[in-house]
C-alpha cells in the first residue's frame, strides 16, 4: 500500500509540519487533502469487490435485509461502487466531508455507468434528520481512527441504522499497547507512517477532538464500541492482517454516554 502514497507524502509532510508551529493548525480535515491523496486513498483496496464479499458473510447472518445501505466515509466511492456490482437493485448511499471525494466519486460512477449510488457531503456527526432508521446495512471502511469526534458519530449511525440493521467498522488492526507492536515492520513502516500524515491529522481536525489515528488500536477501539451500545458479533481481518473489522448490532442496554476510550 506504501508506494501507492509515495507521490503525496512530500506535500503531506509540509503540511504535518504546519501543525507544530505555534501558530499553526492543530491539524487538518481530510476535506482539506489534496486531490492527489483522494486519488491515491480510493486506489487503497486492490480487490474492493473481495472486500465487500468478506464483509457480506458476517453481516448478511444478522440482518434480514439489506436493501438500504449507508457507506460513511466513503472518500472517491471505491467501495460504494463495489456494494452497487453486488447488490444492483439496492439503495445505496456513499457519505463523505470531502467535496472534492464527492466530485470524484459522482465522476467516476457516470463513467461505469452505476446508477444506484447516492454519493453526498455530509458530517458524518450531524446526518440529514430524516434519515432516522433509514439503514439495513452501515459500513466505516477505514475510517473511524481518522474522525475527531467518533462518540457523537457513532451515535449517529445508531439513529440513522435501523432497529434488527447491521453495522461493519473495519480498521487498521493495530494493537492499542504500542509496545505490543514492536518488531512488526508493517505497523512501524506503514501503519504509524500513513497515520502521521493523514489520520492522526485528521483526528485532531477540531477543538477537543479525539486525537486517535491508528494507534488507537483494536482493544481499544472495541472496548468503545462495546462501551456505546454495541454487541460485536463478529471480529475478523480483512484482506490482509493489517485490517480487522467489527460486526455490530445495536445492543439492547442503554450506552455508557461518558465513554470515549
């Protein structure tokens, strides 16, 4: 995956270096990225119709339906056109804060022709109201360690999901104890140098926020989930090691609201 960010990371690195100036910015949104990077970012999944079929097999055992699905984070739609190929009668919805992700996505999607994917910019913490239990199916594909405030979105997955939906959250998979990941050449020289330019940035793109990147970890990160009002159902890598995702269904108790782990 390394190469495919060679020719952004100069850019990427000016910026970062931004950041540690007294009056610079604490860091930067990823709908402040270069064209370059959602270019780059949406060639990430080398076999994004394999990814979607690893995500099926958990997810279509705990919903009844998936005839409406949400892809938050969605970047230039790699993905999103994936779940098209694969579910062509469906209603699909691809959600980003990148305008130029938007433009990119809405592109590409005219080119080969799909017709069934919605691509919008939205907050992922402030969603259309009317989309309450709009959701059979939720999917964050390498997305949560980058969002500043991912209590309040996920609190929006859980309204916008429907009551028996499901929700796929697939991240790096990252021990949350950095010295657990020591001698692990794909976290030090891949996981930690990405997060550095992109997703710790972007996580800490607002006042107070969460500051996560990867090295959030995946114990961490499940302890939040499960924190928030999930049952994980499942818990498996996809497409390689260095990705784990996280089955949900809303849980029946009400969520700890002071959580943020």
């Amino acid at each position: 995956m390394l190469p495919f960010f060679f020719p952004v990371l100069d850019n990427l690195t000016g910026k970062v270096m931004n950041c540690f100036r007294k009056d610079g910015p604490q860091g930067y949104e990823f709908g402040d990225m270069l064209p370059e990077v959602v270019d780059v970012t949406n060639e990430r999944v080398a076999d994004t119709d394999g990814a979607v079929e690893q995500l099926l097999v958990p997810a279509a055992k705990l919903t009844k339906s998936l005839a409406t699905i949400l892809g938050l984070g969605s970047g230039a739609g790699d993905i999103s056109r994936a779940l098209s190929r694969r579910f062509p009668d469906a209603d699909i919805y691809g959600v980003d804060y990148s305008e130029i992700a938007i433009r990119k996505a809405i592109e590409i999607s005219k080119i080969e022709s799909i017709n069934n994917v919605k691509f919008l910019k939205e907050n992922v913490t402030s969603l259309p109201a009317d989309w309450t239990g709009k959701f059979d199916w939720v999917i964050l594909y390498d997305v949560l360690h980058d969002l500043p405030d991912h209590v309040n979105a996920m609190k929006e997955v859980q309204r916008v999901l429907k009551d028996g939906g499901v929700v796929s959250i697939t991240d790096p998979n990252v021990h949350s104890n950095h010295g657990d990941n020591v001698g692990d050449s794909n976290v030090a020289g891949v996981g930690y140098a990405l997060s550095t330019v992109i997703c710790l940035p972007c996580s800490l793109s607002i006042d107070d926020a969460a500051g996560h990147g990867i090295g959030w970890g995946t114990e961490n990160k499940e302890k939040f989930l499960i924190s928030s009002g999930w049952l994980v159902k499942d818990k498996r890598n996809i497409g390689s090691p260095l990705a784990v995702n996280f089955t949900c269904v809303k849980a029946e108790n009400k969520p700890d609201e002071s959580s943020s782990c």
